[in-house]
C-alpha cells in the first residue's frame, strides 16, 4: 500500500498499488472536488505533486491533451496531475496540495 498526504488539510489515506488518488480518496468516502465525476475532461481535481511522483504512473496521452487544453501547454512544465487519471504503481509515501479535499464525515 501507498501512503498518500494530503495538504493544507493534513488527511491521510492508503491507495492499492494500481489505484487513482482520487478513486481511492471516494472509495473511502471522501470529497474530492470534481465536476465530470472522475472522467478526466474537466481539470477540477487538478492536483500538485509535491513529493512522491516517481510512485506515480506516467501522464497518459489523454490527459495530457485535457491538461493542454483547459489549462494551456505552460501546465505540462509543472508537477500537476488530474487526481482522477493519476494511478499509483509504486509503495512509498505522496504528498500532494489540493485544496478541498474533506472527509465527508465531518
């Protein structure tokens, strides 16, 4: 299992080797901000890596073109990824900034 961290709310969760960040973070009944449910078209759930990138799977050519064309080409130069399309394949620790991510319980 992945540790995933996430800031400014300081949550904390686990994700199955071959899991989405976001898959994992609604499977456990949180809120993560999204407008086409996960689909990877819309940019909402665009997440920063802050560490722990290698642990993630490379940027598919589909949601490379969604980066580029909802948040212009600059977006590729940046540790940014759709939480929705970014699966994890290695075991180890990720901290990621993504502002609106709650534990629905709350």
């Amino acid at each position: 299992m992945t540790r995933v961290i996430v800031q400014p709310s300081g949550l904390e969760y686990e994700v199955k080797i071959g899991d989405t960040l976001m898959g994992s973070a609604v499977g456990l009944g949180w809120y993560w901000p999204t407008t086409c449910g996960g689909q990877g078209v819309c940019t909402t759930c665009l997440t920063e890596i802050v560490s722990g990138g290698e642990l993630l799977a490379e940027m598919s050519r589909s949601e490379r073109k969604t980066l580029a064309a909802e948040r212009g080409e600059a977006v590729l130069a940046k540790p940014l990824r759709l939480a929705c399309q970014t699966a994890v394949l290695g075991e180890g620790t990720i901290i990621v900034n993504k502002a609106g991510v709650r534990s629905t319980d709350a």
